[in-house]
C-alpha cells in the first residue's frame, strides 16, 4: 500500500483503524453465534435428559 505522499500517513490510519473495526466486529459476530449456537445444543441437552428420566 504505497502513499502517494509518504508524509501523510492520515489515510493509512484511517485503513488501519477500519481494517481494526471490521475485524473486531467480525470476531465478536462469531462468537456471538458460536455462542448461541452452544447454548442451543446446551438446551437441546438438558431436554433429551427430562425426557428420559
């Protein structure tokens, strides 16, 4: 990613703060749906054992 000007280094932090965000919320999706996704099978779980008791 070469500068045009390699004095402004403003655009390269605005990429890398962007590049930081669309990480973070990546991140934070996943594991939002890894964790849903666990308290589902959690659930499923608890159900099949009332079930045979």
């Amino acid at each position: 990613m070469a500068n045009s000007n390699p004095n402004d280094t403003k655009l390269e932090q605005q990429r890398s703060e962007s590049a930081k965000a669309a990480l973070k919320s990546q991140t934070e999706d996943n594991h939002t749906e890894d964790s849903k996704a666990a308290a589902d099978r959690i659930a499923d779980n608890l159900e099949n054992v009332k079930k045979d008791q």
